[in-house]
C-alpha cells in the first residue's frame, strides 16, 4: 500500500513541480522514478505487481490512447492529412530501416534483434509527445500533425514488431503471406471493434438509456473490453481498436462527449505519471553503465539521422515551411509503448533461446532515457528560435464587447497583450471594429468559438457582459480550456440573500474588480463620467498615495507588473500593486490632470 501511494504521489508531485519550474513533465518523472528505484530502493515494480505488471501497462497504455484518439479531429487532417500519412508511413519505414541497420552495425546485433528493436523504435507516443507539446505549445500545423503522428503510429508500430516477432526463424517464402494475413486481421478486428464499440456507445448515450452518472464509468469498461476483446481475437490488434473508438467518438456529431473526454484526460495524465515512474524505476543501472558507449551513438543516429530522414521524406511537396519540418525533424522520444512492447518480446525471444534477447530491453531503455531528455530539453528552445513557441497566454478573451470591454482591451492591446472580443450585439461589434480591436460575431457559448477559432496566445477569460447567466456559463465553458483559476466574470447583483443564491459559487468565474461592481455600477460610473486611466506607480507615488489621491473612488481593474504582464483584480484578490508597476483604473474624470503620468 505505502509504495502504491508513494508511486501516484511521486508521479502527481513531479507534475506539479514541473509545472512550478515550467519544465516538461517527463524530465521529472524520470528522475523522480530513477531515485525511488535503482537509486533508493524504495520499491522495485516486478516485485510489488508481479505478473499483473505487463496487463497493467497494457491496459493503461490503451486509456492513454483512447483519451489521445478523443483529441483528434479530422478538421486538423484538411491542412496536415498529406503529413500525417506519409508520416506513419514512409516515414515510419525509413525509421524501421535506418534503426535497423544501425542496430546490426552499431549494436552488433544478430539479424533478427536488430530488425525487431528498429521496428520497436517506429514508435513514438501520445504518453511522451502529449506532455512535450503541452510545455511548448507549438503555433501552426505541427503541433496537430505530431499530436496525430504520435498516437495513430502506436498501434502501426506494435503490429510491426509482432510481424517482425512472428517472421523471425521462419522460412523466408512464409514471410509475404504471414504479412499481409496480419495486416488484413488485425485491420479487421482492431478497426471493427473499435467502431463497433464507439458506435454502440454513441447509440446508449443518444438514446439516454444509460444515465449521466454512469456514462462516464461505462465508457472506460468499454475501453478496456474493447482492448482485451480485440487482443483475443486477433493477437495485438487491442490497440487499433481502442485509438479508433477513441477517433470515432471524439468526431461524430451526434453527441456531446466532453465530460468523458475531462475524465479521460485527467486519468490519462495520473496513468502517464504513474507508468513513466514505474518505468525508470524498472531501469537496471548496471545494465544501462554496460550498454552507454554503444547505445548513446545508436540513439545519436536516431536523433539526427534516422528521423531528419524520415520528415524530410515524408514533407516532400508538402506546403510546410522550413522551420515547421525542422521541428517535426526534432521530435521523436520514445515512451511507454516502445518500453512495454520490448517488455515482452524480450520475454518471449528468450523462451525461443535467443542470447541476446536482454539487450533489446536494454536498448530500448536506454533510447528511452535519452531522448527524453534531449528533446525534453531542448524541444522550447528550438521552438522559441524557429519561431514556432507561442509567446505566452497573456492575451485575453473578452465575452461581451460593450463600453468598458472595448476600453480594457484597448489598453491591453496598446500594452502589447492579443485580445478577442466576442458578442452578439451589433452595435457593440461595429464600435469594436471601428476601434480596431479583433471583435468575433458570435456567442461564447457555442462550440465554433471553442473548437474552430485559433486562440493560440489567449489564456484567460473576461466575461462581461450584462447577463450573468452568460457570464456564469462561459466561465464553466472555458474553464477547461485555461482552468478555473484564468476564468473571471463580473460580479452579480446581489440586493437580498435570495438573489445570491441564483448562480451557484461552483458554476461561477473569479469575480471581477470588487463583489459590488457588478455590470450596472460600472455602467453608472461610465454613465457619471468616469474613464479608464493607468497610472504608473513610483516610490513617492505609491499604491496609498493613488488611493488618497482619488478619494478611495477609483476602481481598480487591472495591474501591469513589471514584465509587462497583467492581471485582473479580483474579489478574492484585492489590487496591491508595487512601485514601478501600473494600474489600470476606471477613475473619476475630474483627478485626469493631475495624475502620474503612465
């Protein structure tokens, strides 16, 4: 119990610290992994889960993309279809050949290894490119293009390793028919079942013969029977089913699947955790320290050889520009498939007496280990020289495009912030585009604003407009997209104890400025006079001094530290700005003279 509990803390913990440090999540789980297990001896996982320990990888790798399935839509593939193909593909063959030969040549492997952990390095996976892309957040085509590279090309490569597997020893003749057999049945069981099962869902949920409460539940046994069915019937094929119910379900029209998509995404990260800490904690030291001086120049053709070739094939022609195929170039780290199928074929190679068979685990382990961590660290880097990181989530999304929103996005927008404002009134859109600011004519609450406008930049939520109910809806709206802690909305009027309870605390936003500037006090103080000023704070002109200065009646909206980053001010976070920050108020009109000057 005390180990299962410290490999799910350690896992949680080295998310949250990453996050804290702005690294990526893998970089510390390895680590934290490798000093809990070889370092420390905290716990040793074949010990602790024995012959549950591969079924459990298994199936956890199966939720993992079952939940990367349901991030896939097909309205990416307009733009990097053509890529994504030829990337699972030839590019997936040149991998195969390049790893290959680099294996027999460089590893000295026997024939039949060395074409077996090339094909087990095809892979790449949503457990390590998921957490990378989530720290670089790439702008542009390459981010979808990797994120439907990394999950389709998992079960591509485990049936490539099975086929491999299944050929070695035997008669050269059989290897044609073997393959194609293969391919055709596990096409078959893998694709069907995978519909069948998200078609079967689809029609229960549609249909509401399965209540709210269990729709969640009932989709993870589907999962995980799907998996298991698909793998009894055809050898391998489990993952093929699961990462097409997973497409299928994320991309038909008839059913809202958000909520399930949440919960898998958060059981995802807490499997990925856990199964990467277990992963490192699995690592033999000693067989690592053996294995170095071979397998660091292996995993170098990998890097700079292996997939430079296989993107440069697989882009030929297409409309990608330079930097966007020197990205693609540099991301391919190994995970947790690569490591669970070596797993067992190193098992089963030494059942048929091959020698070397615990080399392929340790090659692949220590493939692992390193590109980790130099694509880990060095993947925000190049983005950031290539041009291809986002800048940052200082912009804001405005719902409501009214007198007071058009004033703060403006002053946003002069600071250097991306802003968006969306409403339905068309008044509020003409005054927003006459004074130059991105205005979209549509409501917040509709899934085209959340699904199909590029909000690469924006990472927090203005709501502001007069009804609070839209206020209080958009904020659950868009609270999964930049979390509940960048989602803010106007206070809401509150003349008795009834009134409060209207909008329930758990379905609100952060409330905005101050619990007694709701929308009409703002528009009273507009309708009075009052305008939007900001005002550099100093030593002598500090935060009591602005305050002493206005009477106590300027409202204070937002403050700009020193980085030039702002932040709302917040019911639950009063303004306590510093001397050389800036504070954006709504003043009275008579104090515009005689303030600091911005």
């Amino acid at each position: 119990m005390l180990a299962l509990v410290l490999i799910l803390s350690l896992g949680i913990g080295a998310q949250w610290l990453a996050w804290r440090l702005r690294l990526p999540s893998i970089l510390l789980l390895l680590l934290f992994g490798i000093l809990a297990g070889p370092i420390f001896h905290l716990f040793d996982p074949d010990k602790l889960l024995g012959a549950a320990l591969l079924p459990a990888v298994s199936l956890s790798v199966a939720v993992i993309l079952f939940e990367g399935g349901m991030t896939l839509r097909a309205a990416d593939l307009t733009h990097v279809g053509p890529t994504v193909r030829n990337l699972v593909s030839v590019g997936a063959a040149v991998t195969w050949i390049v790893s290959g030969l680099a294996a027999r040549y460089l590893l000295a492997l026997p024939w039949p290894l060395a074409i077996l952990l090339g094909a087990i390095l095809v892979v790449t996976g949503p457990t390590v490119i998921g957490p990378l892309l989530r720290h670089v957040r790439p702008v542009g085509p390459v981010g979808p293009a990797l994120r439907w590279e990394g999950i389709v090309i998992d079960p591509i490569g485990a049936l490539l390793a099975v086929l491999v597997f299944e050929a070695i020893g035997g008669p050269l003749r059989h290897t044609a028919p073997l393959v194609a057999a293969q391919v055709a049945r596990t096409a078959l069981a893998g694709g069907g079942i995978g519909l069948a099962s998200a078609l079967f869902l689809s029609l229960l949920f549609r249909r509401f013969w399965v209540p709210d409460y269990l729709e969640t539940p009932l989709t993870f046994v589907a999962v995980a029977a799907a998996f298991v069915g698909s793998n009894r019937l055809q050898p391998e094929s489990g993952l093929f089913a699961v990462t097409t119910m997973g497409i299928a379900l994320a991309n038909q029209k008839s059913l809202v699947v958000h909520h399930i998509a949440e919960f898998k995404e958060n059981l995802s990260i807490l499997l990925v955790s856990s199964l990467f800490i277990l992963l490192a904690a699995r690592l033999d030291l000693r067989a690592v320290a053996r294995v170095w001086p071979r397998g660091l120049a292996f995993t170098a053709v990998l890097i700079l050889l292996a997939r430079p070739l296989a993107v440069a094939a697989s882009t030929a022609g297409s409309p990608l520009s330079w930097r966007e195929r020197a990205f693609l170039a540099w991301m391919a780290p190994r995970g947790i498939v690569a490591a669970s199928v070596s797993s067992v074929f190193a098992l089963r190679l030494a059942g048929r007496g091959f020698a070397d068979a615990d080399l392929l685990l340790s090659y692949t382990f220590f493939v692992i280990v390193v590109t980790v961590i130099v694509y880990g660290l060095s993947a925000g880097p190049l983005a950031r020289i290539l041009g291809l990181a986002n800048p940052g989530n200082r912009g804001v999304l405005f719902v409501g495009a009214h007198a007071l929103a058009r004033a703060l996005a403006r002053v946003l927008q002069e600071d250097g912030h991306q802003v968006l404002l969306v409403d339905t009134n068309r008044a509020n859109i003409q005054a927003a585009r006459l004074a130059g600011l991105p205005v979209l004519a549509a409501s917040a609450l509709s899934g085209f604003v959340l699904d199909k406008i590029e909000l690469t930049g924006i990472g927090r939520l203005l709501a502001m407009t007069p009804n609070e109910e839209v206020n209080a809806l958009a904020a659950v709206h868009f609270a999964r997209v930049f979390g509940r802690s960048e989602v803010y909305e106007l206070a809401t009027p509150a003349p008795d104890s009834a009134r409060k309870e209207k909008t329930p605390w758990a379905l609100r936003g952060r409330v905005l400025f101050h619990p007694d500037m709701n929308y009409q006090a703002l528009q009273r103080l507009l309708d009075q006079g009052y305008v939007i000023k900001k005002t550099r704070l100093t030593p002598e002109f500090d935060f009591t001094a602005f305050q002493s200065h206005h009477g106590g009646r300027a409202v204070p909206l937002l403050v700009v530290n020193e980085a030039g980053q702002a932040a709302p001010v917040t019911a639950d976070a009063p303004a306590t700005p510093r001397a050389n920050q800036t504070l954006v108020t709504l003043a009275p009109p008579q104090s515009e003279r005689t303030d600091s000057p911005a």
